[in-house]
C-alpha cells in the first residue's frame, strides 16, 4: 500500500504551533510585572471640615507613567472621615483613620490623622487658639503684637504665633488677658511659659516693661501647669503646687502687699499648701486647691472674691458659701464657679446681669445660677457670662452689645438664655464683647461683636455662633 500524508500528521504540527505562540504568551506575562501603584498626594493630616482628593498612580518597570487600574476605596472609621468612590476624603471629626484603595490586585494604605481646634481663649477683642496638633494661633486686633505673630497688626483670620511652637492642648495652657488692652501667655509642653503682646506693666514677666509682638520666654526657671492672664497681670501654678504672680494689680499680687508689682514671677504668699487650677481677673485672682476649695485676692469693690464682705485682699481668702469646686473663671470684676455636682455660681460685680440671677445686685457671697440646671464649664467675660449645660448646650447671659449672648438678639439678660443652633460644644470662652466655643468634632465658633475680626471669620457683628475655621481647612461643608 502506498504512503500518503495524513490529517493526524497536520493536525500535530497545528498543535505544535499553538503551543509555542501560547509558551510566547506566557513569557511575555512573565516577562512584563504589574506596575508600581503608590498613593498620592502624601496625606498625614487634615483639617476637619475640609476635603482632600487621593489617586492611584501607576508606574512600569520603565519608569514611565501607565494609565492605572479602577480603584475601590474604604475608610477604616467612616465617622471620623469618608471617602467617596472617586477618592475624595472628607475630614469630619478628630481621630485617625487608614484609608484603603485596592487596584489591580495590589492593596495600597495610608493612615491619616484628622485635626482641629482643642480650645479658644477669648481676650478684649482678640481670640487665640490651639489646635490638636499643639499649633497656636491668633486673630482680631493686634497694635500691641498681642497676635504673636512677630508684627504688630489685626488679623480677621487665624494666624500663626510666631516660633511655630506647640503648646499642650489642656485646659490652662492657654490664656488672654484684657479687658481695654490685651496679652497672651502659653504654656510648651516642657513647662515652660511664653508671653506676648502688651508689657506696659511687665505683665509679660520678662523682666521689662516692653511690649513684644512675638512669643517671649518668662523669667526664672519655674515650671508652669497652668497659667491666667489679666489686664495687667499674671498668674501661673508650679509644678510643686504654688501659684505665682508677676505684673501690677491694683489691689495686689497676692505676695502679701497692697500694692503689688514683679517683673518676673513671685510666689503667692499664704493660702493652701497645693493649688492646682487659676484664673485671673482685672484686679482680682482665684484658683482652686488640691481639695477642690476656691480662694481669691486682690480687689473685692464689688465683692469679687466671694467672702461675703467687700474687703480687698493681698494673700489668698477662701470663698464662702460654695465648694467643691471643679471650674472657677474670673471676669472683670466678678467671679463664677462651677461645683462638683454640677451647680453654676457667681458672685461679685452685676450691672450688667453678668451674675445671671435675675438682677442687678451685686452680690458679695456665691448664689446659684440656671436653677437646677446642671453644667460643666463657665466662662465669665467683661460683663456676661456663658456656661455649658450637662448636655453640652450653651447658655449665656449679661450684657449683649454686640450679641455675645448667641441668642440670636442684641437684648441683655440678667438670666441664661439659650445660644441658638443647639451647637454640641465641649469647652466655652468669653472675652470682652464676644463668645467662642468648641465642639468635640474640633469645629470652632464664636458669635457677638467683630469690630476687630474677633470672630475669626468675615463678616460683620454675628448674634448667633459663625465658623472659625480650621487652619488650612479648604473644601469643606460649612
């Protein structure tokens, strides 16, 4: 039989070829990676309130940019920030979340921390704050360089203190003085206290009686936990528990004379072994001991120090008629408390309602403000007051010129009323003619009078809270 090609030889050598083209498949795969994805923009922080767009960029082993994969996005903690399918991160509380995006089977992460205001403090038409990252900054007016900033001059928007330096985000850290002119003072993590902003009566404690438009260190080597700034003078707690004071007061320092003047720091002369919290007035000074017992000095013409009397002190004198304290804040020249149990008092000075107790009378002795409403900080101002209520509403009340009250009005009250927007806030300040307050998201307001810029924001006067934002917050819903 004769021999003649067969379809099985064809079909092999078919075979065959379809095998190398499928080997020359797989070498190019093999030979070809998956390109490099990295996350962009680098992203470690961001302000609450804002917004921040991350991609995916995808590199070849070439080095050259390829177009990258579809990217599916997650949040760790979608309350503290979202991110949305497109990549765009909204900050919208304090905390740190990691961000996730998973593209061409590669995982890529990033972990990013969420800041925003840790507290304000409120001066005569000026406002300082700090953030949760330590960072200090300040608004409103400014010719005496009480902004910090390293120029004299107002500012309507947060600017950054000069030195770049953090302070701790605790209550006390922080203070303004005024009530006409104002200074601020600063506690560093190490202790140490910094002043800045108008010295005519060496309130900045650096041994001179010159005004300085950026952060000066406090003579001597005490180290600070707390400090309180006046009108024109100053008062700090050690680390071993004394209080001490520089500056002048009219009715003194509490360094056991009657008219008390330091250019740096002197200690407090009697009183307990041990405070712990202070707070400085016009002429007058409180804090609280380690037992939680207020006691005051200085001037008492209005019965500002709470003894049921109106005589002026130069050594501590401890307040009658209420205790355990937890909060104590001096205004102009009145006094307010908050107990343990969560009772509101004040006592002193009331031409304004600033007391809060349906009068006008002055009053030399605590009285309880709000009834049996329950609170948990207060802040006492030039001639009102604001207080947060157990459930973190804010009330206030006293004079409203420039509708520091919050309530909407420019009517004064001799009782709380309510500051509209039911604003959740977890700390209270009041300065002169304004109001601040921060909630426990890090999202800042302030309200009443922005003659200055005091408010930290645009605009003119506000009855009712208004934003401050965050530094370098963009993007965000207000």
């Amino acid at each position: 039989m004769a021999f003649s090609p067969s379809t099985p030889i064809r079909r092999t050598a078919r075979g065959l070829a379809l095998v190398l083209c499928l080997s020359a498949v797989r070498a190019h795969a093999q030979a070809t990676a998956p390109p490099r994805l990295t996350l962009a923009p680098r992203l470690d922080t961001i302000p609450v309130g804002s917004t921040r767009t991350l991609s995916v960029t995808a590199t070849a082993e070439d080095g050259k940019k390829v177009p990258p994969p579809a990217v599916t996005w997650t949040s760790s903690d979608p309350a503290i920030a979202t991110i949305s399918p497109t990549g765009a991160v909204h900050a919208l509380k304090l905390g740190t979340v990691t961000i996730t995006g998973i593209a061409g089977g590669q995982t890529l992460h990033t972990s990013i921390t969420v800041y925003g205001w840790a507290r304000l403090t409120a001066g005569e038409k000026m406002t300082c704050g700090v953030t949760t990252l330590g960072q200090v900054y300040c608004w409103g007016t400014g010719g005496f360089g009480e902004l910090g900033t390293g120029t004299k001059g107002n500012s309507p928007l947060p600017r950054p203190v000069a030195g770049h330096f953090s302070i701790g985000t605790q209550a006390g850290a922080l203070s303004t003085g005024g009530f006409s002119i104002s200074h601020v003072c600063a506690i560093t993590p190490a202790g140490k206290a910094m002043c800045w902003g108008w010295n005519s009566e060496g309130q900045l404690g650096d041994g001179t009686k010159t005004d300085a438009a950026a952060p000066v260190p406090v003579a001597g080597d005490v180290s600070f936990v707390a400090i309180g700034a006046a009108l024109a003078h100053t008062c700090g707690i050690g680390t071993d528990g004394a209080a001490y004071c520089w500056g002048a007061s009219p009715y003194g320092l509490g360094l056991g004379n009657s008219v008390g003047r330091a250019a740096a720091p002197q200690k407090v002369s009697g009183g307990p072994a041990r405070f712990t919290t202070i707070a400085a007035g016009y002429a007058h000074t409180c804090a609280l001991d380690s037992d939680a017992a207020a006691w005051c000095w200085g001037d008492d013409n209005a019965g500002d120090l709470g003894t049921a009397s109106q005589d002026p002190s130069a050594v501590p004198v401890r307040v009658k008629g209420a205790g355990p304290f937890a909060v104590i804040s001096t205004g102009y020249t009145y006094t307010c408390g908050v107990t343990t149990d969560g009772a509101a008092w004040c006592w002193g000075n009331n031409t304004h309602g600033e007391i809060g107790d349906g009068s006008n009378d002055n009053r030399t002795a605590p009285v309880r403000i709000g009834g049996t409403r329950t609170f948990f900080a207060i802040a006492t101002g030039a001639g009102h007051t604001c207080a947060l209520a157990a459930d973190s509403l804010a009330y206030c009340w006293g004079r409203n010129e420039g509708g520091e009250l919050g309530n909407g009005t420019n009517t004064p009250s001799i009782q709380p009323v309510a500051v509209t927007g039911r604003i959740l806030l977890a700390s209270i300040t009041a300065g002169a003619t304004h109001s601040c307050g921060v909630a426990s998201t890090g999202r800042a307001y302030c309200w009443g009078a922005n003659d200055q810029g005091q408010l930290g924001s645009p605009g003119g006067n506000a009855s009712s809270p208004r934003e401050v934002q965050v530094p370098g917050q963009r993007g965000g819903r207000k």
